[in-house]
C-alpha cells in the first residue's frame, strides 16, 4: 500500500501541470455578443433545446402578391414582415409625408382622378401583362428584397435557399422578370416555386380542398385533389373593384354639399382613407335581410370626414358600406345570363368550379371550401357565398343544362307525374288499414332504396378506427394562409417539383422548362426521384 501512494500522488501532479501549461497557453476569451433567439414561434417542439435558433441552412420564404410581399424562415407560424408596393413603401431618404399627414394620410386629393390612376399606383403588377411595364416590376422587386433582407431577415441574400409562393395564373412575362431579377441581382444558386393554392390547403391541414382567393386583381377559385391542382377559374370581381365602388360611394358622400365638383367615374378621396373604411366597415348582408325589415330605420355610422379626418366626422347609413360588396363581389340585382364567363360572381364562380370537377372529387372538394385573400375577412361574406351556392344547387343540382325550354319540359313531367299519381291516391288509406296487421308500414314506391357498396362495407369492418371522411356537403374549413403551408411544406426538407438551377435558367430562360403532365412522387427521405432530374419543369405554371 506504501507503494502505490507516491505514484497515485506523481500522476496526479503530472496531471495539474498539464492542465496549469495548457491554461497558460490557452488564449484568452474575447467578449462576443449571443446569438440571437428567432422572434417568431415555430412550428417545432418547444421541448427541443435547440428550437428556438435559426440553423443556417434554414430556407427563406417569400410570398408575392400584386400588392405585398411576406418573407420570413422556415419553420415559422407567421412571416416576419409584410412589405408593401405603394408611394408611401417608395420614399426617398428625407421624404416625411408618411408622417406630416398623420395617421390617414392625404384624406382627401387636391383633385379627383380616374379611378384605374387611382390604383395603379399601389399595385405590383397586373394580370394583363400588355399593361405593365416590366422594367418598373423589376426595380420596384429589387428594393424589395434589398430591405426585406437588410431590414427584418438579417442575413446575406444567396446565402439561403429560396423558396416563392405564387399564384398559378401568374402570367409568364411577369414570372420570367421575377426570376431574372433574382438570378442576375444576387447568386442564388436555386429557387423554388409553390402555389398558393395548394399551400393554402396544406395549411389547413387538409390533402383535398377547394380553395377560393379573393385577392386584389381577381378571384380565383380552385380544386385540389390530393395535393394536386385539378382546375382553376378566375373572376374579375376582386378587392381592386371593391375598393374603386368604396372610393365612388365615400367621394359622393363627402360633395354632396359641394355641387361644383364633377365627380362622375373619378374620385377625390384618399387611397390610405379608402383602405381604412374598407377594413373597418365593409360588411356583407345576410341571404334575405333586405326583405324581412324593409320599413325599418336604417342606423347611422359616425366616420372620419375626408376633408379633415383628424377633426371632422360625417354620419353614413350603416347599409350604404353593404353596398360595394352587394354589387361587386356578388353582382346583386344582375341575370346570370348577363355576365361573362370572366366576371361571374363568387357563389356562380364556386359553383362552376364543383361543377367541372368529378362526382368523387366534387363531393370531396365541397365539403373543404377554405376562403384566404383580403376579402375573405369581409364579415358575413363567406356565410354568403356558402348560402347561395346551396340554393344554386337546390335549384339547378349538377347539371350544367339550363334554359326556359328545359324548366317548361321539367314543368311538364312534373305534371305527368301528379296526374298518374292521383287516382291510386284515395285508395291508399284503405291499403294503410290492412296493413297494421303485419306491424310493418307498406313501401313507399316512390322512394329509391339505396344501393349497397359491399365493398365499401368490408372496407368499414376490417378498418374500425378509420374516421368516416365527410363528403357531399357544403363546409367552410379555417387556415392559416399560403405563407405558413408554404413553411410546413419546406420545414420537411422535401424537394419541389419547380426547382429552376441559376445556370439553367441563365441559358435559356423559361424555355429551358419541359412539360411533364405526371410527375413521378419524390423520395421523402432524399428528396430525389429514381434519376438524375436533367431539365425542369413549370408543372402548374406551365
């Protein structure tokens, strides 16, 4: 035991005058500043140590709309900013009217103006590429991202993968100057698309729905089967139109003191004031109101006057601010056989779309209606739409036959079949009498008995726990909005069907893309399909 002491003592010695040279040698910590914690929630457990830090791999998500542009990472429940397109986002250093004119802005103009000057000042693009000028969009894209990475994201732009939401009717002259603005501006060495509608679905939680968009230069109303868009029809009844019918009524309601001012088809009052009552006022009757109360008084609501917002308030009839969406968004008061098949109204646009689709996917879609865009937070326009679609069914069901000759042939069988059915009709009590005796009611003829799917019923018995999906009827289904399906979808490190490669692109533009109609399902570990992708494809923007 006295042997083994003194080396237990040397080795420990040993071992302090290694670690003293070493603290000797090392060099000393400089102060550094942590790294910081993301500002928005994410989608991972908050049980993970290491959730709340943004990996450097993480990819950027940017939606586009024709008014604002939402970036923020993956992983994210909500972007981290929302960037504008309008004069007031424009600004010049040293430029302060944003905040001499206060809170609403210029109320009132020194002039009324054309209502189209009155919007195109505020808007990104159009959908007739013929009326925008290209080389404006890609400037006004530029800025965008400069401050949307050096203001909120942070981070060097092409340093990320980038991923863009979009809508699939984008036009390909506007879809082909987005991508040469990031490609040439900054080295990103791929982007991503994802459509809006589909991210919408995906948000919602759902593989199959039928999304309506009722954005800023139209509404579209689109089908999606199991993650796949199966059609899409478009209105020209959107927020653009709506906001035109506001500024109309609001610039009649503030000169009718005022009988010098020519205000037919132009408008003198703010776009920012517009916007506001838009937002805070705009409101939807419901089915039938007008008709059950027409004698009673209409209430009034005090708003900020035009002409001097900050002091000034005007009294306005509570269902005047009904009006531009009674007759833009559902065309109130017009024949159907009046409208053009690119200006229908919202329960005519749902209703074609259901009926274009096939039984299985049309009794799938119904019943998973999700509305996002700016109009679908109009209060009572979604209960609306959902209620005269119903009657649109009630009355025409899935035919798409219409017409005075078919609702007097339909007039006539009905006839017929009244007149066959009445003689037995008085001899149907005495049948009702005998009848008692077995403790059973006679059947009724005139009632189809329903078909047995015995494969279905077998499926049912071996599968017990599988919840029944609900299909055939009218259903309105929350989401969160494209932007955050669009970070679920990218959260999971799955690779697109839309991945454009820079040098690619570079090459030959948009006409470098090949038309695949079936696209093979990616490895989801991977990301891969089973060979090397040489070219690639528009897929829904083709």
């Amino acid at each position: 035991m006295a042997s083994d002491t003194p080396s237990m003592s040397a080795s420990k010695r040993a071992s302090a005058n290694s670690g003293l040279r070493n603290s000797q040698t090392a060099r000393p910590v400089s102060p550094h500043t942590p790294q910081p914690r993301s500002g928005n929630p994410s989608f991972a457990s908050s049980t993970s140590p290491s959730s709340s830090f943004r990996s450097e791999d993480d990819a950027i998500i940017f939606e586009i709309g024709a008014r604002w542009l939402r970036a923020g990472f993956e992983g994210s429940s909500t972007p981290m900013c929302v960037v504008g397109f309008g004069p007031e986002d424009s600004r010049r250093v040293g430029d302060y009217r944003g905040w001499i004119q206060g809170s609403t802005g210029a109320a009132r103009l020194p002039q009324p103006i054309d209502v189209e000057e009155w919007t195109r000042i505020y808007e990104l693009w159009r959908p007739d590429s013929r009326e925008v000028d290209l080389g404006l969009v890609e400037d006004k894209i530029e800025r965008a991202f400069r401050e949307t990475y050096n203001q909120f994201l942070l981070t060097d732009a092409g340093t990320s993968r980038l991923v863009l939401v979009l809508p699939s009717l984008m036009p390909h002259p506007l879809l082909s100057s987005l991508l040469s603005t990031l490609f040439s501006r900054w080295r990103f060495p791929s982007v991503t698309l994802l459509s809006s509608a589909t991210m919408s679905a995906t948000a919602a939680g759902l593989r199959s729905a039928m999304v309506v968009d009722i954005g800023w230069a139209e509404t579209t109303a689109t089908a999606i089967y199991e993650y796949r868009e199966m059609t899409t029809k478009r209105t020209t009844r959107s927020m653009k139109h709506l906001m035109q019918e506001m500024g109309l009524l609001l610039t009649g309601l503030a000169s009718d003191g005022n009988q010098h001012v020519d205000t037919a088809g132009k408008i003198s009052v703010g776009f920012s004031y517009c916007e506001e009552v838009v937002s805070r006022f705009a409101w939807c009757k419901p089915q039938g109101e007008e008709d059950k109360n027409p004698d009673e008084p209409d209430r009034k609501l005090s708003i900020p006057s035009p002409a001097n917002p900050e002091e000034e308030y005007m009294d306005v009839p509570f269902s005047r601010l009904a009006e531009p969406v009674e007759k833009v968004l559902l065309a109130a008061g017009v024949p159907e056989y009046e409208l053009d098949d690119e200006e229908k109204s919202l329960p005519l646009l749902v209703y074609n779309t259901l009926l274009s689709l096939y039984p299985d996917a049309r009794g799938t879609c119904m019943s998973r209606i999700v509305f996002v865009g700016g109009g679908s937070r109009i209060p009572g326009l979604r209960e609306r739409v959902l209620k005269e679609v119903s009657l649109l069914i009630d009355r025409h069901g899935w035919s798409p036959v219409r017409g005075k000759a078919l609702e007097r042939q339909r007039q006539r069988l009905e006839q017929l079949r009244l007149s066959a059915k009445a003689p037995t009709e008085p001899e149907t009590p005495k049948e009702e009498e005998e009848a008692p005796s077995t403790g059973e009611a006679p059947a009724d003829p005139s009632k189809e008995v329903p078909e047995i799917d015995f494969v279905e019923q077998k499926l049912r018995r071996q599968n017990k726990d599988i919840p029944i999906p609900i299909q055939g009827v009218l259903r309105e289904v929350e989401s969160l909005g494209p932007w955050a399906g669009a970070s679920l979808t990218t959260s999971l490190k799955i690779r697109g069907m839309v991945e454009i490669e820079r040098e690619k692109f570079l090459q030959h533009g948009l006409a470098g893309a090949t038309r695949d109609i079936d696209h093979p399902v990616p490895d989801r570990r991977s990301g891969l399909k089973s060979g090397d992708r040489s070219s690639w494809t528009l897929a829904g923007w083709a």
